[in-house]
C-alpha cells in the first residue's frame, strides 16, 4: 500500500500574469526607476520575461493535467511523483506520495561514503571500485557491503535527517531498498551529490563521473527529456514489490544539461506497474512532459 507523507515542503510563487490586468502602457513600464527605452534590450526581455511567464500555479496545474491525462491513456495502475526544478522554479505533482525507493536510495549512500571519508582521494580503492559498481551497474551486493560498512539503518536515519529529508523514511527490518521517500527529498540528494554544497569540488565531480556514466542499460529514464548535446546524470530504481502486491516500482532521477548554466533536476517516482517493460516507456514519458512544462517557465 502507498502511503502518504505527513508533511511536504510547499513553494510559493508570485503569479506574474496579474500584471496583465494592470493595464500600464508598455512606454510608461519603468525598471529600477527607469523606463525600457533606457534599459538595455537584453535586460527588458528578462524583465518582460518574467512578468508574462506562466506562474508556478499555473505550471503546477498544466502538469498535473497532462500526466493525468497521459496515465489515464495507458490503461495501467501506475502511480506517478514528479519533482522538477530549473532556476528558481520548482514544479511537483502528486508531491507527498510515498514509493519505495529501490536502487535510488544508492545515491544517498554515494554522499554517505563521501562524507564518511572526507574526500574523494581518501576513499579507499576498494570502496572505489564498490561505489563504481553500486552506480554504474545497480549492483547490489556492492551496495550491502557499502551500507553494512556504514552502520546500515542507523546510519541511513541519520544521513536523512543530515541531508534534510523529511519524508524519507528507512525500512524497520533494515533492508536499505524498501527505504520509502517523496520524489522532492530525492531532488536534494540528486543536488547533494552533483553540486557543490555539502560535498567539494572534487566529490562531486566523482559524483557526475558516476552518475554520468551508467551502464547503457541503465541509462533510460529521465535521459530520454535530455535535449541533442546536454550531459545527463541519473541514478535508476526498479524492482518487484510485496508491497503493492508483485507489482513493481520504476524510479528515475537526475539532472540534465548539469554542465551548462540552466540544468533542469528531475524525480519520476512510480508505482503499480506489472513489470519494468510497462514502467520505463511511462517514466520516460512523464519525463518529456515535466520537461516540456518546466521550459516554459
């Protein structure tokens, strides 16, 4: 059964459209207390830019409809999430559902490994070569021996409450793939370990070495909103529940175009499809709607 979280982060922001009602002539606009026509273009585009852009309201609501619409299409029992940010704006849908994470919770022991050692040269090779295999190829058994390493669930409860994720919640048995979380407390792990923060500039560059370069197996999901040329990191989940009755959960997150100055940063968390040939196609899917709506801010 899915569950709800208790509490979810909330954004606000203003809707920029009202200023269409004001009515003011385009000549009598001033900026910073002077008039367009003594601002240079550039400068009045971005301003024009973000009076007319659609509000985050209204974005929120455009999204919403489409992936509804779109779910609604494929005949299944999938469930989705979606965070997506780019800049300031931070979009979500169906933002406090709780899904088992599967193999996306490796990117949290990814900056616990990290931070445990300090920096990226002092990891150990073979915690490297661990850590290789945990993102590159899934691989689990190299991710028990990281998280036994660590200090398992007491460890894991500490990192998300360090990293700040409210809504992530560990498995009581211990067993670090059932952990549950909301696809925005995955947008900060993603951002933890691709940006520099919490993590230094040589961490993070491990980081994106790793994430960017999963096996081509691995590399569907949020790639397939990736625009010709833009670097793509990604971690993938995926996996059979008891949980939800052997039905799977199909998770994608990561961040495109991270190497340019506009990155857009993507969760797709789902849950209830029969198998990952049914998940994947509707993860990707959701993927280029979030992508569509989020550049039209």
């Amino acid at each position: 059964m899915i569950r709800k979280s208790s509490d979810t982060t909330r954004y606000s922001r203003l809707n920029r459209r009202k200023v269409l009602s004001i009515g003011v002539p385009a000549a009598l606009v001033v900026v910073g207390g002077a008039s367009f026509a003594g601002v240079g273009a550039n400068a009045a585009e971005s301003v024009l830019h973000n009076w007319f852009s659609p509000s985050r309201e209204e974005l929120e609501a455009e999204l919403a409809a489409r992936v509804e619409e779109y779910l609604a299409s494929t005949g299944t029992r999938v469930e989705a999430s979606i965070a997506v940010e780019r800049d300031d704006m931070h979009l979500d849908y169906n933002g406090d559902q709780l899904h088992i994470t599967a193999s996306i919770v490796k990117m949290e022991i990814l900056a616990m490994i990290q931070q445990y050692w300090g920096s990226a040269d002092a990891i150990p090779a073979g915690h490297r070569e661990l850590l290789e295999r945990m993102i590159t190829q899934s691989h689990n058994d190299s991710t028990t021996e990281l998280f036994n390493f660590l200090g398992r669930k007491d460890a894991l409860d500490a990192a998300h409450e360090r990293y700040g994720l409210a809504n992530t919640v560990s498995d009581p048995d211990g067993r670090w793939g059932l952990t549950e979380t909301i696809a925005a407390d995955q947008l900060i792990l993603a951002d933890l370990n691709l940006f520099e923060g919490a993590l230094d500039a040589e961490q993070v560059e491990l980081g994106r070495e790793l994430m960017g370069g999963v096996s081509e197996a691995q590399a569907w999901g949020v790639s397939a909103a990736a625009k010709e040329g833009e670097s793509v990191w990604l971690k993938n989940g995926w996996d059979v529940e008891s949980q939800l009755g052997g039905l799977w959960v199909v998770n994608s997150i990561g961040v495109l175009g991270g190497e340019g100055d506009d990155p857009v940063k993507m969760a797709i968390l789902t849950s209830g499809a029969v198998d990952d040939v049914e998940g994947v196609p509707i993860v990707e899917r959701i993927a280029e709607i979030a992508r569509e709506v989020i550049d039209e801010a």
